[in-house]
C-alpha cells in the first residue's frame, strides 16, 4: 500500500523542460487524446481495485491541477488517507489518528501532488525539471526516457514506448529501495487515453507488489 503513495523527497529544482524533452511530452500528449484533451483534464477521481499482499481492497484518488489531491485505500485490515490541499498535507492511518504532515513529509505531499497532476507535462513543468535521460530496452520494446523532477522532490524516470507513445513506466530511486509502476491495458476513459492496470513492486522485495485495475475514471 506504502509503494502506491510513496516518493521521497528532497531540494528544489530549477524550473525547466530540455528542448529534446519536449518532443516526448508532446507525442504522449497527442497519443492520449490530444492538447485540448489535456488541458480540459483539470479534476479527476479515480477508483480502483487492488490486489496486494494476498489481499483485496480499494483505492480511491481526487486529484485537481494544479497541487491538489487526496487518496483513500483500503486492503486487508488495512485503512490509510491522507491529502494535499496546495498548503496543508495530512494523513489518517489505520488507527484513525489524524496527523498533520510538515518537514519532508509536506515536501512529500507536494511532489506527489504535482506528479498526480501531470505538471511535468506543463509548459516550463510548474516549477520543476524535465530532461531527456536516454533510451532503455527490453525484450517487449524500446522506450525513450525522461527524468521530471518537482520543485521539491526526487526524481522519476518515465519511460515512454517508441512504438506508441505512451508512459508505459516510472522509475524512483531513493537510497533504500527503486520502486517501479507498470502502466498497461490502455483505453479510452474520461476523454484521454490512460492505463487500466497499474503494477507497483519494489525491487528485491517481490512480495509487496500490488496490482492496481481501474475501476471508474
């Protein structure tokens, strides 16, 4: 559950997208409905199935450009929430104590948030640093990468599919672990094309991977 919402952050960046990043954003954008089709994708609520650790449960995530977003995910036994309203970050564990979240943690809510809202895609990335940072490939295809780093936060690598242009993987490394999402089953939902099935693992760590189904968009 932790790998869903986890990103470890640290210093700000300076604002910026590389010219030979921006060709990339721009496919993925035509490849997923088009500008107007992004522009117009200012809110959204998401519900999703999950299957994790043997269990069942439900993901739901709020999210509303530019900062703002909330998730709710119950599995197992398990409840957690929490939420950023641009200013102001909390989280409600499974014991239901609320907590206010300052330090790293606010910085935390922040890069998510700004992840969630697909602002590295923005004009100038609201603040943070997009740059092209290679080319990987595996058995399946070959993808071309781009490394988006939030005003305050770590990066992420994102790998886009030469064949059709869609972010098909992110990559975070942070200094205990690499947690990997695995976008697939792409489909028309809610004016864009995105993703149905979204698998989250930690690498070396096989047993807390969890798969995401979409449920509603």
């Amino acid at each position: 559950v932790l790998a869903l919402v986890a990103i470890l952050v640290a210093g700000a960046a300076r604002a910026e997208v590389a010219s030979d990043a921006r060709p990339v954003i721009e496919r993925w954008i035509e490849a997923t409905g088009g500008r107007e089709a992004f522009d117009a994708d200012r809110a959204l609520y998401l519900r999703a199935s999950l299957e994790a650790f043997g269990l069942k449960g439900v993901l739901e995530s709020w999210n509303q450009r530019p900062d703002r977003n909330a998730g709710a995910t119950e599995i197992g036994p398990f409840r957690l929430r929490d939420g950023y309203d641009g200013a102001i970050a909390w989280r409600v564990d499974q014991n239901g104590k609320l907590q206010r979240r300052d330090g790293v943690d606010l910085d935390d809510a922040r890069g998510s948030a700004w992840f969630a809202n697909e602002m590295w895609a923005q004009p100038g990335a609201a603040g943070g640093r997009v740059v092209r940072a290679g080319v990987e490939k595996d058995s399946a295809a070959t993808y071309t990468v781009i490394e988006a780093t939030p005003p305050a936060g770590k990066p992420r690598r994102l790998w886009f599919d030469d064949r059709t242009g869609y972010l098909v993987r992110t990559v975070l490394r942070d200094d205990a672990r690499t947690i990997v999402n695995v976008f697939s089953e792409f489909a028309r939902r809610a004016g864009r094309t995105r993703p149905g099935l979204t698998t989250v693992s930690v690498e070396g760590m096989p047993m807390n991977t969890v798969r995401a189904t979409t449920d509603s968009v």
